[in-house]
C-alpha cells in the first residue's frame, strides 16, 4: 500500500534527505583528505550513496516522522494553552483604554 508522507520543505531535521545528507557530508570528512581531489570525492560519495541499505532509510523515515509527532505534540498543547489564556482574559471586565 502507498503512503504519502508530508516533507517539510525547511526544516533540516524533519527531511529525511537532509539527514542523509548529513551522513554523506560525515562519511566524507571521516574517509576523505582535505587535500582529495574532486573526482576521488565523487567516487566516496557514490560508494557512500550505494552502501545505503532500506532499513537505513526506514530508519531515517521513523525518526522523521517520530521528531514531527513530537513537534505537533508540543505545538498543539501550546495552542491549547493559548486558548485557555485567552479565555482568562477575556473574562476580565477591567479593560481600560
């Protein structure tokens, strides 16, 4: 069965491609030189690329949407104390101009 799953466009840490972008970008300083020329990182970002196995990407997808139910979590109940400030205070029959 087909899932869509909704990306973020911004955010870095709810992107499962800028999360793996970040392993690429780690796997390169840990194998690579800083003095390797272009097409050796090249070939260490297609070796990197192809050693990605599926339970990797399953795994970077959970965590995705694990950190975006966590967020929505934390959202929601500020908006629903909002809410209740903003039922205090209407309450208040004080108000001066």
């Amino acid at each position: 069965m087909s899932k869509i799953v909704r990306l973020p466009p911004y955010h870095c840490c709810l992107n499962p491609i800028e999360l793996i972008w970040n392993q690429l970008k780690s796997f390169l300083r840990k194998h690579g030189k800083l003095d390797s020329k272009l097409e050796t990182v090249r070939t260490q970002a297609i070796q990197f690329l192809k050693s990605i196995d599926e339970e990797a990407v399953a795994n970077t997808m959970d965590h995705v949407m694990d950190a975006e139910i966590d967020l929505k979590t934390i959202m929601d109940a500020d908006f629903e104390q909002n809410l209740r400030d903003d039922e205090m205070d209407s309450g208040d029959d004080d108000i001066s101009f």
